[in-house]
C-alpha cells in the first residue's frame, strides 16, 4: 500500500512540475511521430510567426490559433454561406468575388506570410468562432490591417467594441477607392 501511495504521490507531482514548466516537453523517437505536452506554454504575441494566410483577413500562427484582422473584411475566397450573401446583397457572380478574394489573399500573403509579427489587442480577445481578434504590426512598424486597406484590397468592418482604429480605416478606404488601387481598379 505504502509503494501505491509514493506512485501516486511521484506521479502527481512530476505531472505538476511539467504543467508549471515554461516550455513543452518533446518526447520523441527515432520513428515519425513525435509527442508535445504544451503545460504551461506562454505565447509571445509581440513576437509570433505567422506560419499560414487563409485569406485576406485571417492568418494562422505558429502556436496553430487563427486569427482574425479587426476592422477590415475581404471578399470571400472559399465556398461559404457568407459567399452566397455577398453573392445575393451585391448582385455579382460569386466566381467574380472569389477572384477578388484571391486577390486580397495574394496581397496578404505577399505582406506577413512567414514573417514575424507583433499583435495589437483592443476591446475583445476573440470573436464568436474561437479566431483571436487583433490588429498586426511588421516588424519594420508596417500596420498590416491598415496596409490592406490603403492598398485597396478590403473592406471596411466596423464591430463594437473593437473601434479603435476605425477612423483611421475609413480614411484609407475612401482614399484607395478614390485613387483606384488594388480591387477598386
């Protein structure tokens, strides 16, 4: 009985010393597969990879979240139901919308896939489906939601609370509309 309790005892506080680590244990073999335990991983948002673009407005980061850009929304690339809307509400082909989702993706993969980024946060951390929300920087100071709008390949999406750069966006809207850049050529 006293050998069961010292396990149960050694077990319980190995897997504390793990979960209280900084980083994830690798346990791996000479095989292909390979084990995480991710017990207290920290994420350094002002310093995170982004590994994948999936379309104009949502990256994927290095630790595997999504992420969503706040304030800028871009034509549709994929089959959705957001696709028929669009589809309905403007009247256009959702062939035509896609190849301008295209468009918009190319660009933002063009800016920050595979580079190093910083992560601004406003009002709310994530939106409705679990994607973190923010506003993302360059590491050379480039604001990439502002720059995909300056360059005329999105939308605006004004959603309180998460306003606080609203003005701002509206401002490069109207000017990449007004000067014909990107999708508004």
């Amino acid at each position: 009985m006293k050998k069961v309790i010292f396990l149960f005892l050694f077990s319980f506080f190995a897997v504390i010393s793990v979960a209280l680590a900084e980083d994830p244990i690798d346990i791996q073999n000479t095989g292909n597969w390979a084990f995480k335990i991710p017990f207290g991983q920290s994420v350094d948002y002002n310093d995170i990879l982004v590994s994948r673009v999936v379309d104009g407005d949502t990256l994927v980061l290095e630790n595997g979240e999504r992420l969503r850009l706040i304030g800028i929304d871009t034509p549709e690339l994929h089959e959705s139901a957001k696709l028929d809307r669009d589809a309905r509400t403007t009247g256009q082909d959702p062939r035509a919308i896609q190849e301008l989702g295209r468009q918009s993706y190319e660009f933002t993969k063009n800016l920050v896939e595979g580079k190093r980024v910083s992560l601004e946060f406003d009002a709310q951390r994530f939106d409705r489906y679990k994607r973190l929300l923010a506003y993302v920087y360059l590491k050379d100071g480039t604001f990439v939601n502002a720059e995909i709008v300056k360059q005329g390949y999105a939308s605006l999406m004004k959603i309180p609370p998460n306003i606080k750069y609203a003005a701002l966006f509206a401002q490069l809207y109207a000017e990449a509309r007004q000067e014909k850049r990107g999708l508004w050529k």
